[in-house]
C-alpha cells in the first residue's frame, strides 16, 4: 500500500501497547505522546509510536488507580489497589489487546525481510503484586511479582513469501519477579534517579515448534530470561545541566526469536528497559546476552531555558540469537537532539539525530538516522511547571503502520 497523507495521523496512533511492570504510578497524568525514527540509509521496519495516556489515581476511592492507554486499534488498561494486601503491599489487574500487537519483523545482517515478516493480533490479562521491603528507608526497595496470560493470533503479510510457514496460535503464560531498589521517575527531565534492579522472567508457550522455511527456525516451549540495570541520574542547580548514565545486561537460557533481547533505535519510550542504541533500525540485533552501556548530557543553551540541546551515546558486546549473526560482537552509537520546551510548558518537540557506529548496511558499516519526538501534557498548567512524562510503556507491539504506511 503507497503511502497517502490522510492515513498519517491513523498511522501515528497506532504503534502502541504500554507494558507498565513498575509500581503503581500515584501521579495523575493526562497526555497524548508521538515520536517517529526514520533511517537514512536502507529500509527498516516502522518504528513509531501515538496514543492517549491518563493514569488517574483516586479513581472511585482513594486507594485505586486506574491507567489507560488509547490508541485507534490498540487499548491497554490497568487498575491498581494500593495498600490491599497490607499497608505495604499494592495489587493490580490488567487487560489489553488489539490489532498487529505480535507482528515480528526479521532483521538479519543489517537487512530488514519482509518475506520473512509476518502479522501478529493479541491479547492479554494481567496481575501483579508490588511490596515495599523497607518502609522505614527514604530509597525503596520493591519486589515485585507479575503474572500474565497472552494469546497471539499469527498471519502471513501480503509481502510474506507463500513457502514460508508462519507459527501457530498460541498462548504464552508469563510470571516475572524482582527487585528494584530506588528507581527513576516516568520523566527525563526529574533532575534525580538512583535505580538497581534485578528480573527473571519464565514464559510458557502453547503450540510451539518448527515454523519458517521447512522449520529452519522454532519457538520454544519454555524460555527463562534474566536481566538487571543500574542507572545513576543528576542534575546541576542553577544551570540544569543533567548526566545520565545506565548499565544494563541480560541473559537467555533456551532462546528464541520471540524471547531474544532486541537492541536498536532511539525512541526512549520503547519499554520500560529500552535498549536503544543511536543509528540502528528499531529492534535490529537480536541477542541471547548482551550488556549495554548508555549515556546522555543535555542542557538549556538560551536564557530562557526553553530551548535543550542534548548528545547521547550507547556501546556493548552482544552473543548473537543463532542464524541472526553478523560480523563483530560490539555494537555502538552517538548522537544528538535538540528539544523546545513551550513557554506554557504544555508541550515540546524535539529533533534528533543518530549515528550507528558499526551497523551492517550494504555500503558497509555506519547509519545515520533522524527522529521526532513530541508531547502534549494537559496536567501541566494545573501542576504549575513542565514536567516531560513517559509513561513507561511499550509503544511499539501494535505495528498497524506496517500495513498503513509503506
């Protein structure tokens, strides 16, 4: 399908599934979010996001709190009870579904295949329980358990090639469990962060096996993954100046392409642990263990303040998933934004530029890469400051734009 201007927006609204999997969020917010990457060399897969986010605490009583996102073909909502099980302990139950939500594209040696992608629908409940370790500490220390049921509905693409099998429907049961001490709150501009924390995630598979060219490729029935992250965030008084810096690794144990880590692309919005690295096509290495290293420095350069500019740089070693090698372990990236804040402070935009160092394209190895980002926040007024939120979400599962804008 060409691509056609009225389909834009729908487009834009549609690449979003928010996977929240922190603790309760006790802040209200209301606003919308979209952001677009676009490489400048080679044809990747879209990565873009758009929706709708209100996270009401209070809702109906004081002790809930009520979290949705919206988006035309794709809703995810979340209702959390704060103090249920003890003074100390929250609970929440999830549900979310819709269209294109487990499409998977194929990236391998810097080449996105179509033929080889295909059409994923799902659905999903969920619960999960947050407990406070040490109350009496000003820096917390949360464990948390979640357990989640999904169902993925798997079709062929119109460009998928008609000897490739696509996998059968199946039902994927998920429990996760960690600790995190500290955190970051849902905002890039919040001057402070101090986060350590450690996961381990089992997911069950119905209806696995063989699929792809004559079964080159399988999904397992089980798959343990296990991951942590260390971040440290500060901002200087008087000049706003913000370091960041984040270490994060992980490892697979019985591998496949739908629990591998996938690292590449510079949405910051791409899960609660995005793996970005400046330059690469959105998801475009696949790894069975990695550890990333990233950093970020922005500051005001007008008197005013309402003008940022911002450079950041991500570099680590990945094992790649068999049968998605390229050549080298180590993968790199730098690049640049520059973000105007509003003088209300009810939105921003911002521009910005990547460069992957070692991406695989067919004139050999760099990528340049350009992106937006933008945010319109309707509690800002009431709040009396701008605050630029994120949602800590998975903007990217529902991937209608593939099918809308090609």
């Amino acid at each position: 399908m060409k691509f056609r201007g009225h389909w834009v927006w729908l487009f834009l609204l549609a690449n979003f599934s928010p996977a929240v999997h922190g603790q309760i969020d006790p802040v209200r917010r209301r606003l919308v979010q979209l952001g677009y990457n676009q490489p400048v060399e080679g044809r990747g897969p879209i990565a873009a996001y758009g929706f709708y986010y209100d996270n009401k605490p209070g809702f109906l009583s004081s002790n809930l709190t009520l979290r949705v996102a919206i988006a035309p073909i794709y809703l995810d909502s979340d209702l959390g009870f704060t103090g249920v099980l003890g003074p100390h302990t929250d609970v929440s139950f999830g549900v979310a579904g819709g269209g294109f939500a487990d499409s998977y594209s194929e990236i391998r040696q810097g080449i996105y295949r179509r033929d080889e992608s295909f059409i994923g629908h799902g659905g999903e409940i969920s619960s999960s329980v947050y407990h406070r370790l040490n109350p009496a500490q000003s820096v917390p220390l949360w464990a948390v358990l979640r357990g989640s049921v999904h169902e993925s509905f798997y079709k062929a693409d119109s460009d998928t090639d008609l000897r490739f099998e696509i996998p059968r429907d199946r039902a994927t049961f998920r429990v996760r469990a960690g600790l995190r001490w500290g955190g970051e709150e849902p905002s890039l501009t919040e001057p402070l962060a101090l986060e350590l924390s450690a996961w381990q995630e089992t997911r069950w598979r119905t209806d696995s096996g063989p699929y792809g060219f004559g079964g080159d490729r399988i999904t397992e029935p089980i798959s343990h993954l296990l991951w942590g992250r260390a971040l440290l965030k500060y901002t200087s008084l008087g000049s706003e100046q913000l370091f960041e810096l984040s270490v994060t690794g992980g490892t697979v144990v019985n591998e496949d392409r739908f629990s591998a880590f996938r690292l590449g692309g510079l949405l910051p919005f791409a899960s609660e642990f995005p793996l970005n690295i400046p330059g690469y096509y959105f998801q475009e290495i696949s790894a069975k263990r990695f550890a990333l290293l990233n950093g970020e420095y922005s500051f005001p350069f007008l008197p005013g303040k309402n003008w940022r500019m911002t450079t950041f740089a991500a570099t680590g070693p990945v094992e790649y998933l068999d049968g998605l090698e390229q050549a080298g372990r180590w993968h790199s990236g730098v690049g640049a934004g520059l973000t105007f804040i509003s003088p209300s402070g009810s939105w921003f935009a911002s521009l910005i530029y990547g460069y992957g160092v070692n991406t695989q394209r067919s004139h050999g190895r760099g990528a340049n890469q350009i992106g937006i980002l933008f945010q319109y926040d309707f509690e800002a007024k009431r709040r009396g400051k701008f605050r630029w939120f994120i949602p800590g979400s998975d903007p990217y599962r529902s991937r209608a734009g593939e099918r809308i804008f090609r």
